[in-house]
C-alpha cells in the first residue's frame, strides 16, 4: 500500500511541475492576447491530462519557428579561387568545354 501512495504522489507532483511549466510557457507567450491566455490556462489547470496536452501541443505549433538565415557571403573562402586570371580570362573557356552529340 505504501508503494501506491508514493506513487500517486510522484504522478502528482511530476503532474503539477508539468502544469507550472506549461503556465510559465503560456505566460511567456507574445504570441497569445491576454484573454488567450486566461483560456488555455484554464484549461490547463481544470482539465488535468487532456487541458496540459492539448495547451503544450498548441504552443509548439503556433509559436513562430526559428528561422535560420544563411550567410552566402564569400568570407570562409580564399579570394585567390574567385580571382580571374591576370590575362582577364576565367579558368574555364569553351575551347576547354567537352562537345555535347547533337549541339549546334
């Protein structure tokens, strides 16, 4: 019996660490209006299981992504690869460019 309740009470605590939790995420939200917010902490704190789910898996899909932007600058890579050559050439020409059958 004793293990039962230690149980319970482990399934309770980790249910009310989970319920802080996701109150500080919808909390935190600059995505939601405050009256959002009051609704999907309610459901959070009066629908025990479900209300936690549901409010979690609707912050990670309407949160903005991070969006990550590429620099495709030239910074990492020697000049010397991009520099012409000193006659004003590139190092490919069409003499240099194998013959495609049937191109004119």
């Amino acid at each position: 019996m004793p293990t039962i309740v230690a149980l319970l009470f482990a399934l309770l605590v980790m249910h009310l660490a989970l319920n802080v939790h996701v109150t500080r995420l919808v909390l935190a939200s600059g995505f939601y209006e405050p009256n959002q917010k009051r609704v999907q902490l309610a459901i959070v704190w009066l629908l025990p299981i479900v209300g936690l789910i549901l409010v979690w898996v609707f912050l990670r899909f309407e949160r903005p992504r991070a969006h990550v932007e590429y620099d495709h600058g030239d910074d990492d890579v020697p000049e010397s690869v991009f520099a012409e050559k000193s006659s004003g050439e590139n190092s490919m020409n069409e003499a240099s460019l194998p013959e495609v059958a049937g191109h004119d």
